[in-house]
C-alpha cells in the first residue's frame, strides 16, 4: 500500500500545474509570436518580452480558473481568445463575446466551445473575428500536443 502525505501531494500538485502552465505558455507564444521573447531584437529585449508573456498567461490561467475553464487546450484557447480580441479589436461585432462569457448558469467549457462554434460561422463575413477564431484554434490546438 502507498501512502501519499500532504506535502507530496503538494508538491505533485504544484508540479502538474508548472507543466500545464508550460504547455500553455508554449502554446500562447507559439500564436503570439509578438508577444514571445523570440520575436524580439536583442537579448534583454527578448529576456523582458519572455517574462511579460509568463505573466499574460499566469494571469490567464487565474481567469480560466474563476470561469470553471480547468483543462489545458481549454485554458489556452481562453487565454487566446483574450489575447486575440484586444489585437484584432472586432468592435461591435465581437461584443456578444463578452455577453457570452458573463452569461450565467453555464459551464465554463461549454461558454467557450459555444464562442468557438458561432466564431467559425461568423469569419466567412467578418476578417476580425476570422483572426480571433484562427488563432483560438491554434492555441488549442497547440496545447493539445
């Protein structure tokens, strides 16, 4: 029989979310490279760029979390759609977004498949809202491998 104490569930705990953080992080800079260090010129440059994309996405990670969003291709694409509609700017057509994402009663998971579902249906006929869907699907995508 194996005993697990408490400090070595924390430490379990700990590790699994610096992994999931790391794929995430991954996965944002991959479809962000703006924002990762290796879009930058020069080392400190890049070094500044690097932390400030760790702390989007811990800061992201905390939101996906308070939205019931647990998984992490789910937290990846949470924190890609954020990302994306401050870059994109979709105006008023994006602001059902937001309405989605406050809307009560619902899953978080189930808010944002339902954002990415009527995202797809709506980028045949707006090019900021394409952008938002082709980089949500990415980052998901990403964290997913």
């Amino acid at each position: 029989m194996l005993i697990v104490e408490d400090v070595q569930m924390e430490v379990f705990e700990r590790r699994l979310f610096e992994a999931v953080q790391q794929r995430v992080q991954s996965a944002i800079a991959a479809t962000f490279p703006e924002l990762s260090g290796e879009a930058a010129e020069g080392a400190e440059l890049g070094r500044e760029t690097a932390a400030k994309l760790g702390t989007i996405v811990e800061r992201g990670i905390e939101s996906a979390v308070k939205s019931d969003i647990g998984d992490g291709p789910d937290i990846a694409a949470f924190i890609a759609l954020g990302l994306a509609l401050r870059l994109a700017r979709p105006g008023e057509s994006g602001s059902w977004i937001h309405d989605c994402m406050n809307r009560p009663g619902t899953s978080g998971p189930t808010k944002l498949r339902m954002i990415e579902s009527q995202l797809r249906v709506l980028a045949a006929d707006d090019k900021a809202l394409g952008v938002i869907a082709q980089r949500v699907a990415q980052a998901r995508q990403r964290a997913a491998l």
